[in-house]
C-alpha cells in the first residue's frame, strides 16, 4: 500500500499532494473530507480544497502503475497536472498570469518535477 507525498509550498502557504494510486489517495481523503473521488481509468487528476484545520491543498493523482511502460504518457500526464495545479494555485492567491507568464512557468516546472521524482520512488 503507497502513501501520498506532501511538501509545503510555504511561500504561498499552500500544502502540495501526490498520490500515485488509488490506496494513497484515499488516504489522502482521510485527511482532505472535500477531496473527491476518482473517476475509474482516470490516469491523472488535480483538485484544489480545503482542509480540516483550514489549510490550502493541492493534490495530484497520477496512476503510475497504469502509465508504467508509458514514458511518454507518463510526462504528457505529469505536464498537464503540473499545469493544472500551477494554474489553480496562482487563481487561488489572485495572480494573474497567461503565457509569457514567469510564476506560471516555474511553478509548472517545479511541480512536474516534484511529481516525476514521486513516480519514480
């Protein structure tokens, strides 16, 4: 059984969530009451909630037994959750962003590689 990943993007005061199948995120649905379900054969998703003690969460779900000899569907879905949560992580402070944006670009950045470390433990 896996356990969800955390780390704390504390300049933005916001908790940061992986989990690569489903035992680790219904653990983490055990600590997050609001996070949602996973829809069967969804290989990625990202929700934004709120905790029980008030704190922000961003938690990603990759499914990396299903995308294991997939290297290439593995960074598609990595690219697009990191994206996702990037995205929701900068609407939720009030950042405005769009394409030449730099917080954008290196939150994605950080984020994907965050999340391909965990996929790879």
């Amino acid at each position: 059984m896996s356990k969800p990943r955390s780390h704390q993007l504390d300049i933005y005061g916001v908790w940061l969530h992986h989990a690569r199948d489903d035992k680790a995120w219904q653990k983490l649905q055990r600590r997050i009451d609001s996070l949602p379900d996973i829809e069967a054969g969804a290989l990625g998703f990202t929700s934004r909630d709120i905790g029980d003690d008030g704190s922000i969460n961003l938690s990603v779900f990759v499914d990396r037994e299903r995308l294991n000899d997939n290297p290439v569907g593995l960074t598609e879905i990595l690219a697009h959750e990191a994206t996702r949560a990037a995205g929701m992580l900068l609407d939720h402070i009030g950042q405005e962003y769009d394409g030449l944006s730099e917080a954008l670009a290196y939150l994605v950045g950080f984020i994907a590689a965050w999340l391909h470390e965990g996929c790879r433990a």
